[in-house]
C-alpha cells in the first residue's frame, strides 16, 4: 500500500486530534496594514488602520527609551517572575504583589483561567456579542459555551447568573465590552456576583479600563475582598499603547492568582514588555492624551454617524460599532473602505451582521475615515 501511504500516514493522526480543536475555528484579527498595502500596491504610509482599537499615538518617548536600555540584555532570558513590572503594578493598583499574574497579552489570563478550572463537559457563560477568544479558550479545554442573549446590546447581567448551572466553571463579563462598547455599572457587577456561586470562576476582562468615565464604572478590583471567585484582567495593548508588546495582567486573590502562576508558561513576557511596560504605567501623561484624543475622535465619529444618518451603538470604550442601512451590505462596505486605504473591522462573526466597527484614530485618520465612508455609501 506504498502508493497511499502519504493519505493514510497524513490522516492517521487526525483522530488523536483532540476534540475541542476539531471544531476550533482560528481567531481572525484586524487585517495588517502591509498585507492591504501588499494587496494595493500602496504605500503603507497612506493606510489607516482602524481595525484593531490600538492606540493611534504610537508608543510613548519613555517607552521608546525603556526599549532601547534593553537591548543589551537582549541574549538573556528575561525575568520570569517580573519582579519590578509587578511590584510597580501592585503599588500603583494597591494589591499585594502575589495577587499578579503576568500574561503575554491579557489574552494569556484567559487561557490560563479555563486550564485551571475548565474540564471537557464543563460549561461556560458568556454574553451574547462578547469577545470571541472566550469561546476559543473554552473550547480548546473542550467546553461548551452558553451564549446568553444581549439585552440593548451588552450584557445582561441577570440573565447570566440565571445561566449558571452545576457543570459551571467560568463566567465571563467585558467591561466595557469589545465590539459593543457597552458597560455595566456597579450596582449591576454587585448584584450579580452576589447572585454567582463561590465555586464559579468570574473573569472580569476590563481591557478598555482606562477610557471609561462615567461615574458609575467601577474598577473590578473593588471587588475582590468579597469575592475571591474574581480575576480581573486589563492590557497594555490599548491605552498604554503597547500592543505589538503582548503584556497584560489579571489581579484576583493571593489562592486564585498561585492557580494561575502554575500554568503560565515560564518566560511568558519578554524583557522589551516587561520594561515598556514599567514606563508605560509611569508615563500618566500618555494615557491622559490617549483618553482625551479618544473622546474627542468618538465625538467627531458619532456626529459624523449622526449626519449620515447611521444608527450606532453607543460606546464608552476607544471603538464604536455602527450598523449599515439596508440599502448597504456590511461586507461591502468593508471592501470598498480598503480600497480607499481604511481598514475597518467586520464584526458579523459576533451576530452583528450588518454592522462594522471602527477604532477611534488621531483627528487625521477619523476624517479619513469619515471621508471615505461618505465616499462608499454615496457610491
Ligand atoms: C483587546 C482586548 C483584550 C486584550 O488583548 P491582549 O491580549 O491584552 O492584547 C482583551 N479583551 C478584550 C475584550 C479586548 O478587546
């Protein structure tokens, strides 16, 4: 049976393959500006990427200075533990230091969760419209995730606790949420973990923390004195502008956060993010910028959306998800936004089908944006 051997040998391993893969579908992020350049023939330099709600300031000038001090220790490993990163953090968040858990983007607190306490068979909640890697982590562990219809677009905080059940592990709660910018407010966050059993897991993913203002937004860390069941996770990917870096974090109690240091990969943040990000969190004069352009970029698109008689779902974070009229198809109009050098994000994967998401750029890109969409729907 020489002649098959390449067919039999190639699928002879796919039934090892383990189950929660099988039907694992890989994330799909904000198209990169070299590929749309690539794919054009175009300059990169004239392309705007609103795609990917990164800070459109570009890395700070102590960022920049923290990154080229390192690289004399570029051929040493770098601290496993991030003992200054941490001890920086812990101060500035007023936890104890071994209340941190370094990841390489706060995407990897998110696996580490579902590895800690996600079996195959388990299940857990999210909310309908919420951040697709929950669904990817949970099923990599091989559970099954319980969507929970939105309510006015964000999550319905009540109706989760009601979707917990017996073979619950974890919940997961954006706040604010990516790609609806909707958020919950204290009261709701308290009731509902009042209403979780301590035994469920609520991960608390506040990416976008630092361009909330609203008086009822709460800081998921005033939480864990009553619940040790939390994690909250935030990034150094959108305000503090380091997304290229991969650094993020979870706070919880001192028990939840030794769990999750168990399975952190060794190494897991470079020495570059480790430094960046020590600057980045000393650097508070980058973050008032990036939050001040941010809400005057939302104002500027929300008006622009207004004008063209767009409906949008209102946002709190440094993106905002508008729906097409029917007379337009979302796809479409993403299509001919790239041909004007504008990357926007289709969010139909997140059942919004007719609607597109956009970052909040410097004054120059939003007009770009704006200009272009004007372009596309007159078209
Ligand atoms: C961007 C984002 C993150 C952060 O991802 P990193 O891995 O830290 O870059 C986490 N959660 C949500 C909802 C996000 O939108």
């Amino acid at each position: 049976m020489t002649t098959n051997s390449q067919t039999t040998q190639s699928s002879s391993f796919k039934q090892h393959v383990v189950s929660g893969v099988k039907r694992l579908q890989p994330y799909k992020p904000g198209k990169p500006t070299d590929e749309l350049a690539r794919e054009l023939g175009l300059d990169e330099a004239s392309i705007v990427k609103l795609a990917s709600n990164e800070n459109p300031l570009g890395p700070s000038e102590r960022v920049r200075t923290a990154l080229v001090n390192e690289l004399d220790q570029t051929s040493r490993y770098p601290d496993g533990n991030g003992f200054v990163l941490k001890q920086v953090l812990a101060q500035r968040l007023g936890v104890d230091v071994g209340q941190i858990t370094l990841g390489n983007g706060s995407s990897d607190l998110l696996d580490f969760i579902t590895r800690v306490f996600v079996n195959d068979g388990d299940e857990v909640v999210m909310s309908q419209h919420a951040f697709a890697v929950y669904g990817l982590v949970a099923s990599v562990v091989g559970a099954t995730c319980v969507t929970v219809p939105a309510k006015n677009y964000g999550h319905d905080l009540t109706a989760m606790a009601k979707a917990i059940t017996d073979k619950t592990r974890v919940v997961f709660v954006t706040n604010p949420n990516n790609p609806t910018g909707t958020w919950n407010t204290r009261d709701e966050l308290s009731d509902f973990l009042k209403a979780v059993p301590s035994s469920v897991m609520v991960l608390l993913d506040e990416a976008y923390f630092e361009y909330v203002d609203e008086p009822d937004y709460p800081s998921g860390t005033e939480f864990l004195n009553d619940h040790p069941n939390v994690v909250v996770t935030r990034t150094f990917s959108k305000a503090y502008g380091l997304a290229s870096l991969r650094v993020g974090y979870g706070i919880s109690s001192l028990e939840v956060a030794d769990l999750l240091n168990r399975v952190r990969p060794p190494f897991n943040v470079n020495s570059y993010a480790q430094a960046a990000a020590v600057a980045a969190i000393q650097d508070t004069d980058y973050v008032a910028r990036s939050v001040v352009m941010n809400q005057q970029g939302m104002h500027m698109l929300t008006q622009a959306f207004a004008e063209l008689s767009l409906a949008f779902i209102p946002s709190v974070a440094n993106f905002i998800t508008f729906e097409l009229p029917a007379s337009h198809n979302a796809s479409d109009v993403y299509q001919a936004l790239l041909q004007h050098g504008v990357i926007v994000r289709p969010v139909a994967s997140y059942d919004l089908p007719n609607y597109l998401r956009v970052s909040i750029g410097t004054p120059e890109e939003n007009t770009r944006f704006i200009d272009a969409l004007k372009a596309c729907l007159q078209a």
